[in-house]
C-alpha cells in the first residue's frame, strides 16, 4: 500500500526537522511539507487520491491563516477521497486542545514537537496506520 507524510507548520525548521526525521524513520523517502493548511488541504482532495491510499498528517495547531482546527474542521465537512490519519505535531501544551484534537474522528495522536523516531514509530504502529506499513 501507498502512505503519503505531509507535515503541516509555518515554522521552516519544524519543516526540515520533522521531514528529515520521518525519511529517517522509514515513514516516507519523500514526505511533503506545507507552510500552510490550504495548500495541504488541496493536496489531500487533488492528487493523493490518485497517488496514495494513505496519507499521514502532521499538523500544526497554530498557523497564520487557516490554523490546524479550521484544517480539521474542512476535513470534517468533506469526506476526503482517501484515508487521513492525523497526529498533531504542536508545541502548545494547553489540556483543552488535547481534548479538542480527541475529538477529530481523524485524530489518532497529540505529540508535542519536536517528534522523535519514538514519536513517529507510535504513528506507525497505531490501530490506523499500521495496515498500512506491513
């Protein structure tokens, strides 16, 4: 199976970083980065549904613009056309926002940034993802 890695943040180290880090891992050769949420947005509904089977989501809670909730919420309103698996990669240590991420059907993790090869590893080996790294 197909599994694409965007990392979504408008801080370009955490962008290096986590890109770096997730080739590392043997999560993904190529993970795609976005400065932004509608650009990541526009990915996931044009070409991943003809490229992937999977994408992983790490996102940013806050952003300029579209933060990571109004991501989330545009995933809610419209079924994308294939499988999003969402770990937020945020640096805010707010307990109402891990509440709030629980409650995204897409959500499977809250990890606080940086991540690490534990971090990305947990991801992998998740309920959700895991079918989709054997």
């Amino acid at each position: 199976m197909n599994v694409r890695t965007i990392i979504v943040d408008d801080d370009s180290i955490i962008l290096m970083l986590h890109s770096r880090l997730v080739m590392k891992s043997g999560m993904d050769e190529k993970p795609l980065s976005y400065s932004n949420a509608p650009d990541a947005l526009e990915y996931i509904y044009g070409p991943a549904s003809d490229e992937t089977d999977a994408v992983i989501v790490l996102l940013d809670i806050n952003m300029p613009g579209m933060n990571g909730w109004g991501f989330l919420d545009e995933l809610q309103k419209k079924e994308p056309p294939v499988e999003v698996i969402v770990a937020m990669a945020t640096s805010s240590i707010d307990t109402t926002d891990r509440k709030r991420a629980g409650e995204y059907k897409f959500v499977i993790d809250y990890i606080d940034k940086p991540i690490s090869f534990d971090k990305l590893n947990r991801i992998k080996e998740s309920e959700r993802a895991a079918p989709f790294f054997k």
